[in-house]
C-alpha cells in the first residue's frame, strides 16, 4: 500500500492507515501484529532512516480496526517524510509506505500555510493598487471587460469563462448551500470521480467478465483492482479482479458472484495493494464477539506442517480427527484406536516394563487385601527366595539381609490340623 499526506511542518500529527495481514485480504487487528521497534521506520527528505519514536497502536473498528502512526515534531521536520512498516520474520502483515509531504514553513514542500482560515493574497498583484485603497477596501472591475457585452441588471446573472482562481477564492461561505448538487453535475461525474474505468460487460460467468472496450495491453492489467456491478440481478456486488487477459478482454475476479455476468453495468475501483488468501474463499474467521481465529487451510497450504513451538493450545474441547505425529505431553480423554506404530509402541513398553525394569521386594509390614500386582508378585517371590524360619508358635519370613524379620504369622498343631493364620508385619 502507497498513499501521501498533507501534515503541517515540525508539528506533531497522527496519521491514520490500514495496516494489511500477509497472505489475506483483510485489514491487520491488534491480535495479529504487536509492533516492534525496527518494524516502523522513518526517513526525512531521503536520509538515512531511522525507527519510528511511537509504535503504531490499532484503533478497534467493529470487525476491522485502522492503525494510528503518531509522528513527533522532529519527525515531521522536512520537505517529504517516508514511513515504511516491514515486521521482521515472521512476517504478519504486509511491507507497505505512505509519505508525507509538509506545508506552513518556507523549509516545507509547500511553504503556504494551508491550515489559515484565510490564506493571504497579493492584491497589488490583482489591482495593481494596495488593498484598503479604495472604498470598502474592494477593487473596482469593469465586467464588461470580462464579460465583453453590458452586464443585464434583470437577470443578474454573469458568463465568466475562469481560467484560474487566486488561492482562498473558493471557500465554506462563498458556496451557497446545495449549490452544487446532483442536478448540477452531469450522470457520469460521480462515476468518473471515483472509478478507474466503467462499461458494459459484453458476457462472462459467475467468476470472468468479456468487454471488448478493455483495450489495455498488458497482461493483468487490472489485477489487484475491485470490480464493482452497478445494474441487473448483481447490481452492488464487488470483486477482487484476480487476472487480466488482454487478448480476449476478459477480466477474472474472486469470489464468484452470486449469478453469472452478462450485460451489465460497472465500475473498476482502485484498490491499494494488499495480501490475498492463497485459495480464494479463504478469510481470517471473526466470531460474534468479534474474537480472531485463524483458518488453518490458509497457513503455508492445507497440506503443510503448521509449526506451534511458540503457542500454548490451552484445550481442544472438539474431536481430534487423527495425530500423526508425536504426543510429548498427556492425552486425558479416550483414544478411539491405535495405529500399527501405536501399538508396536505400547507392547514393546509392556514387555520393557515386564522383561527389563526390577523392583524392589517389599518391606517390612502387613501384606494388604487390595494392593498392586506388582507388590502381589513381590510378596510370592519374597515368600520364595527369603530366609523363612518356624518354630512351635511363629512362622517369621526375613528381609534381604537374614536378619530382620519382615512378615510373621502364628502356627499351631492340634495333632489332627496344622495352622497358619494371616501373615502380618515383623518383627
């Protein structure tokens, strides 16, 4: 994007602009760009250049916002000041410039003082005499002289064929109210005014336009413009033209219009540049409570890596359709099946944790009712391989070291039935 101003000289302004994200049509919101120092810089009448004094901050505009560049008094000291916004990698927004060219100081682009009620004029330059020097400080003139004929007093009216005005002739006051209206315009000034080129489209579709009366030579020559229906079934609609082909006068435009073109009226509007979607159709999303999100089709392709390494996804509360690649942290909802890799993983851990880990027996104390397989097993293999001693009354199974009693359970004999009751904690 590339526009200019009028800003006063060596005086502290704001500059109001858009800012375009990269890749997209729409205009950059606070939530897309944090500017930083090096991403705004500024160049007076040409030198060196050097980073803006005060970032830009975004100024929240229903759906879009504007961004306001305040520029200091030094920075607007000069003829020409060029600020450019380039956000170092990775990019979020569009390189883009405006320049400013300066008025009041006889250092400035244009040394008149444009911001007077009333700019000041040479009368001697215009009478050839001071001004007060006649009476009620007016100059005398003979419209005869203009108009070449008496002037009739009946109609009070006067054919003057103007050349130029003197600065400041044309003015709020000297306009009558409604002086200048539809009426005393021609129908094709409003068109003529605001658009690039208008016509008749001879035919197209919902998404090119043929009319014979595009003459331009240069392959799309349009591009970056907007197309703008003025009558029939898409009368208000307004597209992007994406391709010129000036072999065949056709434009082609994005997104498609809701009927196909035929002969219909339009207007091509000028458009700054700005960054497009990579598959047309494709928008940054904006909810009703105007929050940002982001189509993930439109990040580097649908089909590319998307690379999060600086982004915390606090929850996904939606499905996870498949992962295809590695999960280092925690999965606390249900997987609906695992692939081949997946499962070779999780076996393979399985044997790991069966073939390869040890665990320590367990100590000293009461085996419990509902304890782990793990401790299940532990206490068979203890009760296996550790010393084990018995006597008329006492059943005592040792620790590691055959000396500290771990386990005990009582005995007895009847002579007719042997006992031993649960096994409980030693010593």
């Amino acid at each position: 994007m590339s526009a200019a101003f009028w800003r006063k000289y060596a005086t502290a302004t704001h500059v109001y602009v858009p800012v375009i994200k990269r890749n997209v049509v729409d205009f950059a919101v606070g939530a897309d760009w944090t500017p930083a120092a090096g991403d705004v810089r500024v160049s007076i009448d040409g030198a060196a250049s050097a980073n803006i004094a005060t970032l830009p901050t975004a100024i929240s505009m229903g759906n879009t916002a504007m961004w306001d560049f305040s520029l200091s008094t030094g920075e607007t000291t000069g003829k020409k000041i060029m600020v450019t916004v380039a956000d170092a990698t990775t990019k979020v927004v569009e390189d883009q410039m405006f320049l400013i060219e300066t008025y009041g100081n006889a250092s400035a682009e244009y040394p008149p003082d444009f911001s007077l009620a009333n700019l000041p004029a040479n009368v001697v330059q215009i009478d050839g005499a001071a001004n007060g020097t006649h009476a009620s400080g007016l100059f005398p003139a003979d419209v005869r002289q203009i108009v070449g004929a008496a002037v009739s007093t009946t109609t009070a009216q006067l054919g003057v064929n103007t050349v130029s005005l003197s600065a400041g002739a044309i003015t709020a006051t000297a306009i009558a109210t409604d002086a200048i209206g539809s009426a005393q315009l021609a129908t094709s000034a409003a068109t003529e005014i605001r658009s690039l080129a208008s016509g008749t489209a001879d035919s197209g579709t919902t998404t090119t336009m043929v009319d014979a009366a595009l003459t331009q030579a240069d392959t799309d020559y349009w591009v970056g413009q907007l197309l703008v229906f003025t009558s029939g079934n898409i009368a208000g609609q307004a597209r992007i033209i994406t391709a010129f082909n000036p072999a065949t006068d056709t434009v082609t435009f994005t997104p498609a219009t809701t009927q196909a073109v035929a002969t219909q009226n339009y207007e091509i509007w000028p458009l700054s540049d700005f960054l497009r979607p990579t598959v047309a159709g494709r928008t940054l999303d904006v909810t009703t409570t105007e929050e940002a999100g982001i189509d993930w089709a439109n990040i580097g392709g649908p089909g590319s890596t998307q690379n999060l390494s600086s982004t915390t996804v606090a929850a996904v509360s939606g499905a996870v359709g498949s992962v295809t690649g590695n999960v280092s942290g925690n999965v606390t909802g249900s997987i609906g099946s695992l692939a081949a890799q997946a499962k070779t993983d999780v076996n393979n851990e399985v044997l790991d944790t069966l073939t390869v880990d040890t665990y320590s027996e367990p100590g000293q104390g009461s085996p419990g009712v509902n304890i782990s397989l793990k401790d299940k097993i532990g206490y068979l293999y203890k009760f296996l391989r550790n010393k084990i001693t018995q006597d008329a009354t006492t059943l005592r199974v040792f620790a590691d070291d055959t000396t500290t009693v771990d386990q005990k359970a009582t005995v007895s004999d009847d002579g007719t039935t042997y006992t031993r009751n649960e096994i409980a904690t030693g010593p």
